[in-house]
C-alpha cells in the first residue's frame, strides 16, 4: 500500500538472537521487530530509505527524479464476486486511473479470494470477466498497467504456502474479518480453511510484486499491517547473510510496502444503513449502486435509500451517518470539493439533493456501461489483454518466488 516514498531493503544480520526455549512467541515476535527496526535505522540500501507512515492520496509523493528510470509499484485488485459497485469504484478502482500515471501499476482480479465463502462457479467465471471488463471501462489502459487474473499467475499460491509455514497462528486468529465472517456462517462445519488463511495469500499478493504501496480501504488497514509483520519476520528469518551463504544475494528477500488510503471514498457507506459499508454480499440489492444499474434502477435506489429526519445537509456530523455518506458520494462523482459541495448543497432538503444525486450518478457512469459493452463483446481483445497482463506480473512474481525458495533452502532444478 503505497506512498511515494522509497523503500529500504533490510540489511540482516547473520544470526537472530538466541532465544530461551521458554520464551513466548509473542516475545520472539517482539524481539525480531525490535531487531529489524534497529537495523533499518542505520542501513543503507540502493533503492534508498525506509518510513513507516502512511501516505494520503491527496498528499501524492513527489515524482521520480529524472536521473532515476524506476518507478515505484503499486499493486491492487477487487473481487470478483457479486457486481461492482460504488464502493469498490470509489473506493479503490477510481483511484487506479490517476496512480497508473504515476507509478508502474499492476491490477489484477483475485478470484483465488473468491472461493473462500461458498459460491456459484459459473457465477465466478462471468463475474472474473465482467471485473476485467469493468477495469479497462473505467480506464485503466493497458499501455500503463498489467491487469490480468490472480489464478493466472500460479507464483500466487505457491509463495502463499511458503508464507503460511512462517505464519503465527494467532496471527490470523486476531484478524477481525476473520471472526465476523466465521460468525455469520453459524458453526465450525461452514468455515472453511482458507477464510482464516486468506491475509496470507493477500501477503503473498502484495509481496511478490515487491510492491512500494498498495491502495487500501479503512476495513484492509488489519491485513495490511500483517503482510508488513509478515515480510519483517519473513527477511529476519531468513534474509540478509544467511541468504548469501545458500548463494543469494543477500539483503531482504521482500519489500516492507506502505499503505496508501484515498482521503475520500476509502469506504463508502450502505444505501440503507449509514454505519455498513457498502458490500457485495450484504442481502439487500437496494444497498448498494452497481457501476452496470440501468438509469431507472439507479434513481429508485437513491430515491428510496435511508436518510435522516434533520433539514438540511451536512458533513461531518457522527449523528447523521446517511447524510455525509450521500454528500461525498456526490462529491466524488462531481469531482468538486468538498467546499464547493457545502456551498451548492447547503439550502437543500432530500427532494431537492437526491435528484442531484442521481443525475450526477448516471451521467458519471453512463460512458463506463457504454465502454464495458464494448469490450465484453470482444471476448478475443479481453483475453489477450488478461493473457499479456498475467505474463509481465509472472516475469516479476517468479523471480521473487525463486528468492523466496533459495533464502528457505529449497533444491531448485
């Protein structure tokens, strides 16, 4: 998750500290962090120095210097289950099109997340083509990004394995996704394995790509700081000189990437309930506006979405959760500040804002439909962007993978 600042590789030293065979694995934890901090601290490294903060989209980092040609990266992906909605829009995919300018980009559609819940496999096929579909609608071009398939690039699962034999158990027990989802599936027989190991996949995701940053929502913060841990342990373990003497050069074996969380829009609310998010699998359709809802769906979603008692509208005001959600919606869509929206807005009622509202909205995504139509009907353009999106991600994960392997002792053919 990312920000525009650079990156450190660890420099490690040859031995972790001997540890008393009493000490608690949160102890070991906590002494292998304090290890790694100190020595970031004082490394130096080629692709320059590390920072922990978190960086906001409306604070961009400055651009590569001219006498430098490497861009940092930035990874992400959606789901590909239910249909693309507001939320995931502007939430993360929106956000792609102004960092592809900026960055080397890679996007793709994780449909190896997909298969945590139960699901329809018919459904997941059309829904991995209609995100692909949906991405290049709303304009990531591919001259800038690789979009392709996460099951396409098979580097995925198997540093995922390798990951999860350095993972903590309670590492994944403490994730909170984890017991909410758990909890709605009423029992220990319909929770299957991978909805508590998948924060290690999303790891393997992120840290294949020796990603600098990844665009992130408020509910990802969790994961991302595990994949962080992940990477930390992963390098101390098994990085810096015990990696050079099996050959290797040596150094971290991954990036620590940073989070990068849009100011605005990093979490849109539900149609129907201020304090949900806006999500895929919530029951109720009226939740949420699809980027593909005809126009007339669309107006009797907003027209008949929950909002307060109070005149007048407001951001900002925790008692009125519906009503900020809706005015950055509007905001967002409109691409005017948030200002200029206090200004337009502030003598509204409900009547008057919601046709706003819905007009913003239909006009904004009416040439993405018009788009999507266009390349979901060429089912050969589609499948050679996916096919040369998945080949440049495997030349970048596949290298990393062969590290990973050779730091971890691993006979290679």
């Amino acid at each position: 998750m990312g920000r525009a600042i650079l990156s450190q590789f660890l420099l490690l030293s040859n031995c972790p500290p001997r540890l008393p065979s009493s000490l608690s694995l949160t102890g070991f934890r906590r002494e292998y962090l304090r290890s790694s901090l100190l020595i970031r601290r004082n490394s130096r490294c080629a692709t320059g120095l590390r920072c922990n903060c978190s960086v906001s989209l409306s604070e961009p980092a400055a651009p590569e210097s001219s006498s430098s040609s490497v861009k940092k990266r930035i990874v992400s992906g959606v789901q590909p289950t239910g249909s693309i909605h507001l939320g995931n829009y502007l939430g993360a995919i929106k956000n792609w099109i102004a960092l592809q300018n900026t960055y080397e980009t890679l996007f793709f559609i994780v449909d190896l997340h997909a298969i945590t819940l139960p699901y329809d496999t018919q459904q997941l096929l059309r829904a991995t083509r209609d995100t692909a579909a949906i991405y290049l609608a709303c304009g990531v071009d591919t001259s800038k990004a690789s979009v392709f398939v996460q099951s396409h690039v098979r580097a995925h699962v198997e540093l995922m394995w390798l990951l999860s034999s350095a993972t903590p158990i309670g590492w994944l027990n403490r994730m909170i996704q984890f017991k909410e989802k758990s909890r709605k599936a009423q029992g220990d027989e319909n929770v299957g394995v991978a909805l508590l190991t998948y924060p290690v996949l999303m790891a393997s995701d992120i840290l294949l790509y020796q990603s600098d940053f990844v665009p992130v929502g408020e509910d990802q913060k969790q994961h991302m700081e595990l994949t962080r841990e992940l990477a930390e342990r992963i390098n101390y373990l098994y990085g810096g000189r015990k990696w050079k003497k099996l050959g290797g050069r040596g150094g971290a074996i991954f990036k620590v990437p940073e989070p990068l969380i849009p100011p605005v829009g990093a979490r849109v609310m539900s149609l129907t309930d201020g304090l949900a998010k806006m999500s895929k699998s919530a029951a109720s359709d009226q939740s949420r506006i699809n980027l593909l809802d005809p126009k007339d769906v669309i107006a009797n979603k907003i027209k008949r979405c929950r909002t307060d008692s109070f005149s007048g509208l407001e951001f900002d005001n925790p008692e009125r959760p519906e009503c900020n959600n809706l005015l950055s919606v509007y905001q967002l869509i409109s691409g005017k500040t948030k200002e200029e929206v206090k200004q337009e807005c502030q003598d509204m009622n409900w009547g008057m804002f919601k046709p706003l509202l819905t007009d913003a909205l239909i006009d904004h995504l009416h040439p993405i439909q018009v788009r999507y139509g266009e390349i979901i009907s060429d089912s050969a353009y589609l499948d050679r962007v996916l096919e040369e999106g998945a080949t440049k991600a495997a030349e970048i994960a596949d290298a990393t993978l062969n590290n990973a392997y050779q730091a971890m002792g691993f006979l290679r053919g």
